[in-house]
C-alpha cells in the first residue's frame, strides 16, 4: 500500500504564498532547497503521519530555465493544490504492480535538490503525464532521510478529490494502492482543509 508523501501547491509568487500560508495557519513553512537547473524552489510544512506540504514556485536567483518549471508554475495566476505524491519503498515494484493492474505511472526518474545547508537530497519518482492531479505521481527516498522528519507541523484534517469519471479514477488509484476519496464534479481538483493553531486552509 502506498501512502500519502506530499501534496504540491503550485504558484506564480512563492513569498506570496507562503506568507498566507502562515498567516492563516499560524506556523510557517521552512525553506526546502532550489531545484537547480528547473528554475524552482520550494518551502515545507508538515502533515502529521509522515506527509508533507510543498509549496513551489519560480527561483528568482536562477536563470529562467530551457525548459518550463514543473507543475505548471509558469502557467499559474494564483496558488493552486495541483497534484500529489504516494510514497513508495521499492517504485520499480510499484510501477509494475501498477502496470499489471491496467494503469501505467510512467517510467521512475532519479532527481535532487540541494538544502539551505548544502546537502544533496536524492530520490525517484514517476513523472507527473496525463492524469497530473487526482492521480498521484510515485515517489521513492530510498536512503535519503524523509523531509517531514523535521519539519514544523500542521494537521491535515481532510484530503479528498472531485472528478467527472470518479469510477475510472477510482481504479487508477487503487492501480497505485493510493486510497483517496473521489467525489462527482464536473473538473479534476484536489480538496485539502489544514489546521493550525489560527485556524483553517482550504487548499484547492
């Protein structure tokens, strides 16, 4: 069974972002590291139970990259909760597994990111394709220590998800071993309600 790694906010303004985020929660999301070469960086706020909060956006003290930002971040006007990881311990296995169940995640990519200290972290993950967004990408850390270690934490109070083909999605999910609620709407979206000690965030 995969579990809940992270979700990924997207935005065009990252300071921007996290200042509300912390305003309306009360606890404020900690520098992650720059995502050399892809034009990004990141900050991080703790779910509980292992999973994490990453808020990206563009690195204004990068070069604009040869290739878009991941997430869409070049495209956005404003924040948005744009899709999410399952965690995973062997992802070559889980991407057969998911595979041989009728839904392929895409091949397992190695990728990095350098901390505010200057250590490297290393992990693999499926590249985010067609079905960005309900469906989660696969992540592995491997022996790389888990970011949410030692993170400041809020509490994810709910996650679930809305499509127009909730029966389709619903068993791509279970394809990954992802459990996640998906209700009838009429686009793909991501529902999650953070608490904090200020009080509550609807991320959508």
């Amino acid at each position: 069974m995969s579990r809940l790694d992270h979700l990924v906010l997207a935005t065009p303004e990252l300071a921007d972002a996290v200042a509300t985020v912390t305003r309306l929660l009360g606890v404020a999301p900690v520098p992650g590291g720059r995502h050399s070469g892809r034009g990004t960086r990141n900050f991080l706020l703790g779910l509980g139970d292992g999973g994490y909060l990453e808020i990206i956006g563009p690195d204004d003290d990068q070069p604009a990259p040869a290739l878009p930002r991941p997430f869409g971040v070049d495209g956005l006007t404003e924040s948005r909760l744009v899709t999410w990881a399952a965690r995973v311990t062997d992802i070559d296995a889980a991407v057969a597994e998911a595979r041989a169940a009728g839904y392929d995640p895409g091949p397992a990519s190695d990728m990095s990111r350098e901390t505010p200290d200057g250590q490297v972290l290393r992990w693999r993950l499926t590249l985010p394709g067609e079905h960005t967004g309900v469906i989660p990408f696969l992540i592995d850390w491997g022996a790389t220590a888990h970011p949410a270690e030692s993170l400041p934490q809020v509490t994810l109070r709910a996650f679930e998800a809305v499509h127009p083909d909730p029966v389709q999605t619903s068993a791509r999910l279970r394809a990954l071993s992802a459990d996640l609620t998906v209700r009838p709407g009429l686009r793909p979206g991501l529902i999650a309600t953070l608490d904090g000690p200020n009080g509550s965030l609807t991320l959508l």
